[in-house]
C-alpha cells in the first residue's frame, strides 16, 4: 500500500529495542509524528491530571481555586533560588566524582 503523505513519519519507541523505529500507521497510541522537521508536542499524563484536578477544584470551590492561582507562581518563585543550589551542588557533585575516579578511567584505557 502506497503512503498517501510521504512528508509524514511516524516513530514509536519499543523498550525491547531502545530505539525509535519506523512504524506503519496504525501504531498512533505511543507515536511521535514528524511533520517537515516539525515533532508534535506530547502532553504527558501528570499535566493531564493535574488539569483535571484544579478544573474539579474550580467547579467545586473557586475561590481556593483562585488562590491556588495567584499563590502557585509565588511559591514557585520562592523554591527558585533552593533549585539553582541545588542544580549547582549537583555539578560540584559530580565535578569531584570525575576527578576521584579519573585514574581509574585513564587505567582502564591504557589496558
């Protein structure tokens, strides 16, 4: 059967694999689809959720709603500078793993 689109690929992953393979058509479930170099955003499940949960929140009680809000992005603002710590321990962390284990790795490349 002839591909009706020819500009369009889809891909899906096989975790047996652990590569992106090519598909036919009918693989839509777990797809990316390639359109001209342009990759469709997926929206994962937990943004899904977490949507469906504040639209229950609004319809059940806006006004915290509401304040969930206008708070989220404050907090979020306030958490900023522990994850910029955080992210900056994580490199000084594994700077030092790479020197502490930089003998090993050149030995291993002399054998």
């Amino acid at each position: 059967m002839e591909d009706a689109r020819p500009d369009v690929q889809v891909f899906f992953f096989r975790p047996e694999a652990t590569k992106y393979q090519s598909a036919p058509r009918e693989h839509f479930a777990s797809a990316c689809v390639y359109w001209k170099g342009w990759r469709a955003p997926r929206v994962p499940e937990v943004f899904v959720v977490k949507f469906l949960l504040f639209c229950i929140l609004l319809v059940l009680c806006w006004p915290l709603a509401l304040v969930a809000l206008v708070l989220y992005p404050l907090v979020w603002l306030l958490l900023l500078p522990f994850r910029i710590v955080g992210i900056a321990v994580g490199g000084v962390l594994g700077l030092i793993w790479a020197i502490v284990t930089l003998p090993t790795r050149l030995l291993r490349g002399l054998a």
